[in-house]
C-alpha cells in the first residue's frame, strides 16, 4: 500500500475534501496540521514547493493539492497511485 502523506489546516475547506476522497477509499495518510506546527510548513514548502495547503504526498512525490487530487480520481489514475508499494 502507498504511504500517503498530507500537510493540512483543520479549517481549510480543500483539506476537508481530500481528506474526505480518501477517506471514502478507505486510504490511511499521515495528516499534519502545519497551524499546530509551523516548522511542518517550512518542511512542506521544501518538499513540495508550495505554499498552500493541502500539499499532497504519495510515496514521497509530491501530487499537489486537493484540485490535482480530485483530478487523478477522474482520470482513473489515483487508485493506481494509492495501491502502489511505498518501497519501505
């Protein structure tokens, strides 16, 4: 199974809605909320790039936020993703 990784805020309506999308496949992640710990928001600028949230990891790469989240389910691509060896 993929290791799955989420850099979130408890109020963001967008990390809602992926938490949601993967809570509806039934998908473990490891959620930081970088309000309770802004160093977790320099780690995320770092390894993603970006300074919104929610930044999205699957397996170590980032995959962006809840929109390219959305857009790998309509593409038929994140249950690939999702079911991939973390390597670990």
């Amino acid at each position: 199974m993929a290791r799955v990784e989420l850099y979130t805020t408890a109020w963001c309506p967008f990390c809602i809605r992926a938490k949601r999308l993967l809570d509806s496949k039934n998908v473990s992640y490891e959620d930081t909320d970088v309000d309770r710990d802004p160093q977790q928001r320099l780690v995320m600028q770092q390894r993603g790039g970006a300074r919104t949230v929610p930044q999205i990891f699957i397996n170590g790469h980032p995959i962006g936020g809840c929109d390219e989240l959305y857009a790998l389910e309509r593409a038929g691509e994140l249950d690939s993703l999702l079911s991939a060896d973390s390597g670990e």
